[in-house]
C-alpha cells in the first residue's frame, strides 16, 4: 500500500512478514544540484519515500532511473531476500512542462491571436 503522507513523501507498506533492514538510497533530481531523492528503511515492513530533499551529497546520489540493490537488504518470512531499488523521477509540475490541458489552451489562445493578426494585415478591396 502506498500513502501520500505530505507534500514529496510517501510511505509505502509492505506485508508484516517481509522486513527492511536499516538503510538509505539515494537518487539524483538532476546532475547540477544537491536535491535528490531517497529511500529509506528503518527495520520495519515500511519504506520511506521522500522527494526534492537536499541530500548534502555532490552528486545528490546515483542517476535518476538507475537500480540499487541491497543484499540481504530484508526479510521476508525470517528468509533474507535481496532488494531491488529504482526510482524514476518524472519531474514536478511546477518545473516540468505544463499539463496537457494547459498547453493546449495556451496553444489555442496563440493561435486565435496569430489568425487576428493576419486577417487585419490582409489588404480588402
């Protein structure tokens, strides 16, 4: 199960049979800043997912999109097990291109503007 519990983190649960060990993962949110992502296990069937945090590491972790494991990095049943960890970050709507409705309108509005344009230049008889 997955809760957005505030604003860039969410908490993620697992079954009570499987337990994290304790650890950090850290990914980058882009090559030329300090924010990252991370992933973090407290020794609970919980992960922590938070989002935008500066991370006091240059670069803030490793690439977006990339695959970390952790071996044994849990349990599941009393068994170790190995995890798999990749984050792929999409961006945020702040800083990331418009939604699709907004750039469409923006485009429609562009464009009514262009037509008036050119039909007011266009000499008539």
């Amino acid at each position: 199960m997955v809760s957005n519990t505030a604003a860039d983190q969410w908490t993620v649960t697992f079954p009570d049979t499987f337990i994290f060990g304790g650890y950090d993962k850290f990914w980058e949110e882009n090559p030329i800043s300090l924010l990252g992502n991370v992933v973090e296990a407290s020794g609970t069937n919980q992960l922590s997912v938070l989002s935008d945090v500066d991370t006091g590491r240059s670069p803030a972790g490793a690439a977006n999109g990339s695959t970390q494991s952790q071996s044994p990095g849990a349990s599941d049943s009393g068994n170790p097990v190995t995890v798999n960890f990749k984050f792929n970050d999409i961006g945020d709507g702040s800083s990331s291109v418009p939604d699709t409705g907004s750039t469409l309108g923006l485009f429609i509005v562009s464009l009514i503007a262009l037509l008036a344009a050119r039909r007011g230049s266009v000499p008539t008889a």
